[in-house]
C-alpha cells in the first residue's frame, strides 16, 4: 500500500498531473431501427471507441446534427 487514500490506475493515483488515461471502448452496442438514415447517425457514435472525451464534442454534434435533419425530413412528407 502507498499510504495515500487515491485510488492507483496503471499510470499512478487517478487524476494525478501527467497521467495518462487509458482509453478503451464504451462497450455499447446499438441496435438497428430500421430506419437507415437514424441508424447511420448513430453507427457514427463506434467512432468514439478509444477516443478522448474532449474529441467527443465532434462526433456528437455530427449525429445530433444528422437526426435532427432526418426528424425535419419527416416533418416535410
């Protein structure tokens, strides 16, 4: 034991300056809707597997992006 009450990761205390963060993937799986213009939307968000959360911002506002869009489309039929 070290002696400090942080929790230790691979690269030291958690949260620690200079620590790197292992990321690895989310684990998630996405079940088809049926509707390909939402389930290509949402098969952008296996982009995020391994990426650092601050690369995140990106990715979302694109899915947020292409499901608003196919919500106007339906919207317009």
């Amino acid at each position: 034991m070290s002696g400090t009450s942080e929790p230790a990761g691979a690269d030291g205390p958690v949260g620690a300056v200079g620590a790197v963060p292992q990321v690895g993937p989310l684990g998630v799986g996405l079940l088809p809707t049926g509707h390909p213009a939402v389930d290509a939307g949402l098969a952008r968000l296996e982009a995020l597997d391994g990426v650092p959360a601050e690369e995140h911002v990106a990715v979302y506002e694109d899915v947020h992006q292409r499901l608003a869009d196919t919500l106007a489309a339906l919207d317009q039929e």
